[in-house]
C-alpha cells in the first residue's frame, strides 16, 4: 500500500515535475515563438513595405506606360487621319487630273478633226489652184497655137506672092519683052511673128517654148526698061537682057536656121543670173526651159524652189505655193524641202490665211524639226 502510495506520489511528483518542466519549455516556446512572430512581423512589414514601394513603382510605371500608351495612340489617330485625309485629296487630285486628262484629250481630238479637215479643205484648195492653173495654161497653150497657126499662114501667103512675083519676073525676061512699069515696085512686106507656147513637162513644171521666128523678105521685081522703037536694038543687044535677067530676078532668101538650144546648165545659170539681178520674170522663163531640158537632173529640186522665190518676189504667191509644193512632193529628202515648207507658210501669211501658215509651220516642226528652218518656223508660228 505504502509502495503504490509512494508510487502514486512518485507519478505525481513526477507528472508535477514533467509538467513544470512542459510549462518552462511552453514558455521558452511562447518566447521564441513570440519573437519569431515579432521578427516575421518584422519581416512582414518590411516586405509588404519594399511590395508597397515595389507596387508604387510600378503603379508609376504603369501610368507613365498608359501615358505613354496614350500618347502614341493619339498620335496613330492623328497619323490615320492625316492619312485618310492626304488619301482623300490624292484621289480628288487624281479624278481632276484624270478629267482634265480627259478634256484635254477630247480637245486633241476636237483639234486634230479641224486640222484634218483644214488639211482636206488646203489639199482641196491646191488641187482646184492646180486644175485651175491647168485650165489657163491649156487656154494659154491654145491661144499661141492659134496664132502661130495664123503667122504660119501669112508667112506662107508671102512666100507664095514672093514666087509668083520671081516667077513673073524671070518669064518677061526670057521672053525679052518689056513689062509693064508698075505704079510702084511690087514689094512684099516682111512678115514677122513670134508666138510662144507653153509646154507642160511630165513633172509638173510650166515651160514656155518660143516657136522660130519666121521672116519673109522678097525683093522688089526689077522691070527691063523698053527699047524706043527708032533705034532697034542689035542681034546682040537682045540677048543682054536674057542673060541679064537671072542676075535681076527677084531671089527668095533661104529660112534662117533654128538657133541651138542652149543646155540645160547653160540655161538654169543665165536664170541664177536674172534671179541675182532681180529680173525675176526672166528668171522664171530661163528655169522653165531648164527644167523642161532636164526635169530629173540634181538642180530640178533648185530650178523649182527658185521658181517658186522667182513668183513670190513678183507677189504671185498662189503660183509660188504650188512650186514650193513641187518641191515638197517631188525631193521631200532635198534640204530645200524645209525651205520651201517655211516658204510656202510665209506665201500663205501674205494671203491673209493664217490658220494655214499655221499648219504648214506645224508641218514644218513635225516633220524637219531638226532643219535651220524649224527657229524660224516657231518664231513665225508664236506670233500668229
């Protein structure tokens, strides 16, 4: 009994002491656990503190970022803008663009109609000037003919009263009979015509050929004078006039030769001297004949060129566009083709038909633009 009492007491004192021992470590426990609380506090609030600072940061951050953002999006709004905008007048400019384009090119086209149909109405004028100007050469032609066929007949006329008068003459003195003194000498007057016709040559050129001058002259029948009837002439006396009577007899003169006609290099350089010395009708008549000696020659494209400068010095400047066209229609690759395209623009100016000289110079450019002439074709040009 006693040992379970002191036992009991044992446990007791044991479980007495166990747990003082339980209380002194519960405590050390509170107190270390009491300063772990303190330094987690510690810590805690230290790191929430550096979270704070940490989130404040970056809460700067993110509103300087969502500025920034801004910013930039305010700018790409204002760039797409602008951008719409700058699109939205490109393309106003570009339809304006296109519609003038398109006017522009409708008055190209309205124009270009006229100038055809100018050049129709130009080419239509020149070929009616052409016709024309063949119908009065024709009539021309006609004309001379007529009356060389007249001065044929009277020199023929003549002729034939100047051998009807020889023969008369030669019978009274082989008959040696006196003839009968007439009033007065029968006398023939020379006949002397010249004619001149025009010719016109395969290319185109006018020449004027000069038919040869037929001249006429019979001398006046010598009359034998009669014997007087008291004196009778002797044996011998009687043949005197026989014999005496050819060498009296009224003799008709052979026709003049033809003269030469002069070559055509002859000719063209007696036309360049008339042309020097302003004698520009004679010139004109000396490059017909050239021409019409040598129409294809290496100075064919110069004889007309100089025709036409002959007719537009003499203030015939519808005859001179139509050797200015010989030219520009026959020897286009000649150098003189520009001349005369300039020229013919100036002939034009002069008949007061200036919407013609203006596409005659247009010509001029478009086809010799590279030509001295091409200046003067623009000058001319800006001031119609």
């Amino acid at each position: 009994m006693r040992g379970i009492r002191s036992v009991f007491y044992a446990g007791g004192a044991l479980i007495l002491l166990s747990q003082c021992t339980i209380q002194d470590d519960i405590y050390q426990l509170q107190n270390q656990v009491r300063v772990v609380n303190q330094k987690v506090e510690a810590l805690r609030a230290d790191e929430v503190g550096q979270m704070e600072r940490r989130q404040a940061s970056s809460v700067n951050k993110l509103g300087q970022v969502e500025d920034e953002t801004q910013r930039i999006r305010s700018s790409i709004e204002e760039n797409i803008a602008q951008n719409a905008q700058f699109q939205t007048e490109v393309n106003e400019t570009m339809a304006g663009m296109r519609s003038s384009l398109e006017s522009m090119r409708q008055e190209n086209n309205v124009k270009i109609a006229e100038l055809n149909e100018k050049i129709a109405d130009l080419d239509a004028k020149m070929l009616r000037m052409g016709e024309s100007l063949g119908k009065a050469q024709q009539a021309r032609v006609a004309e001379a003919e007529k009356r060389a066929a007249e001065a044929s007949r009277r020199a023929e006329e003549a002729r034939q009263k100047a051998a009807a008068a020889a023969r008369s003459a030669e019978s009274a003195a082989r008959a040696n009979t006196p003839v009968p003194a007439p009033a007065r000498s029968t006398q023939v007057a020379a006949t002397e015509t010249t004619a001149t016709a025009v010719k016109i040559t395969p290319s185109g050129g006018k020449t004027r050929v000069a038919r040869e001058d037929v001249q006429v002259q019979s001398a006046p029948a010598t009359t034998q004078t009669a014997t007087t009837a008291a004196a009778p002439p002797p044996a011998t006396a009687a043949a005197k006039p026989a014999a005496s009577a050819p060498a009296q007899q009224t003799q008709q003169p052979a026709a003049a030769p033809a003269p030469a006609a002069p070559a055509s290099g002859d000719v063209y350089a007696q036309g360049m001297q008339q042309y020097g010395s302003k004698q520009y009708k004679d010139a004109y008549k000396s490059f017909e004949r050239a021409l019409a000696a040598n129409p294809n020659g290496p100075q064919a494209a110069d004889t007309l060129f100089h025709m036409g400068e002959s007719l537009y010095n003499q203030g015939e400047y519808d005859l001179a566009i139509l050797d200015y066209q010989k030219v520009i229609s026959n020897h286009g690759s000649s150098a003189l083709a520009s001349k005369a395209l300039l020229k013919q623009g100036m002939a034009f100016e002069k008949l007061t038909d200036n919407e013609t000289a203006k596409i005659i110079y247009r010509k001029l450019l478009n086809d010799y633009k590279k030509s001295p002439e091409a200046n003067q074709a623009q000058e001319r040009l800006n001031k119609l």
